[in-house]
C-alpha cells in the first residue's frame, strides 16, 4: 500500500468487525533510533490458533471455505521489506493486538500517510468505540481518546455530529503537525 495510515485502517476495521468496545492505536516515530512501531490493540472476540495462522498465511491450508483477506499478511510484508518485524497476538474471548516495526530511512519504507483521516474514518465507522489514539514523535507525544471527548460532549451532542468531525480532524492534524516541529 502506498500509506501505511491504510494498513492502520484496515487492521482498525478489523477490530470493529470483532465486536471491540475498545481500540488502541499507537505510532511511535523514533527517528533518533531509526525506528516507526505501529501497534493496533482491540478488546474483540480474539482468534483461535488456526484462525490466526490462516489469516497471517492465507495458503496454510487448502480447507478454508470462506474467503479470506490479505490485509494483515501485506502489513507483514511491508514491515519485513524494511528491515522490520511483525508480530500478531490474539485470545479467544479477549482480544488481539498487532505490532509491525519499520526501519525509518528504509528506501521501501512508505509514508505514514493521513493518520487524521483514518482516525476520523474509525470514529466513523463506529461511533460508540472508544479509541484511543497516541502518536509520539521522538520525545514529544500526542494523544486523543474518545471517551474523554465524549465527556466533554455531554449528552447533547453526538461525536459524529458534522462540526465535531470537522473541529476532530483539525485538532488531531494540528496535534501530529505539532510533535513533528
Ligand atoms: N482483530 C481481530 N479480531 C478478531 N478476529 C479477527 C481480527 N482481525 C482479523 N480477524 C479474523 O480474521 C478474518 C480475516 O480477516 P481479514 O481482514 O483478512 O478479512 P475480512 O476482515 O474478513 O475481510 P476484508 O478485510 O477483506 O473485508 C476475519 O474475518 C476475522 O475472522
Ligand atoms: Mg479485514
């Protein structure tokens, strides 16, 4: 994928589909160290060990009658291509966290993308999931949680109203432009 904000995306919907009343996401920029992490963590149905060999291997087994997708196994080769690892822990019943690290100067390695829209489109797709957001940039961090967001809401007005999408978008734009200075 040319932006790893899409690998994010859908590894989030992935956390969605599996019923998670929480999702975290974290991209961690090190550039002292040469190093981007991205971790996705959800509190969904999880995966048992042969659902999770199939999806990280698609052609582990001939036996598979429903489709599955490539999603996570092109995560896993983006990071391995830059000199990175990929690692993916599930429990039935408790959730399931994905981690891939990247070489930062890695010549393949893709731009991090429009982490704001992303965001934005998991809200979106779920309005109720708390989401929790943290991007740290060497020293300095940026960090949004819906829930927090949804207490300063009150009642009144939902976090998928137009204008707080809108104002959302900017703030965490400006959040990100903001640890990167
Ligand atoms: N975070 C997760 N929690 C629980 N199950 C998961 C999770 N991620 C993936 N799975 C399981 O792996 C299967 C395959 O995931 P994958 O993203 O490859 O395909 P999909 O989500 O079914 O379809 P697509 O992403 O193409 O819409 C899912 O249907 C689900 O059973
Ligand atoms: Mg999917």
């Amino acid at each position: 994928m040319r932006e790893l904000s899409l690998h994010i995306l859908d590894i989030a919907q992935n956390s969605i589909s599996a019923n998670s009343d929480s999702v975290r996401i974290a991209v961690i920029e090190d550039v002292e160290n040469d190093l981007l992490t991205i971790m996705i963590k959800d509190d969904g149905r999880g995966m048992d060990d042969e659902t999770l060999r199939r999806v990280v291997d698609p052609f582990y087994t001939t036996r598979t009658t429903r489709k599955v997708g490539l999603g996570i196994p092109m995560f896993k080769s983006s990071a391995e291509a830059c000199d990175g690892e990929f690692e993916i822990k599930s429990q039935v019943g408790v959730g399931t966290e994905v981690k891939a690290t990247f070489k930062y100067s890695h010549i393949d390695r893709v731009p991090l993308g429009n982490m704001a829209d992303t965001i934005i489109t998991v809200i979106l797709s779920n309005p109720l999931l708390e989401l929790i957001y943290t991007h740290k940039y060497n020293e300095e961090g940026f960090c949004l949680n819906t829930k927090e967001i949804r207490k300063t809401l009150g009642n009144e007005v939902p976090i998928d109203n137009i204008d707080v999408i809108m104002w959302l978008k900017e703030y965490i734009a400006e959040g990100i432009e903001e640890i990167r200075k």
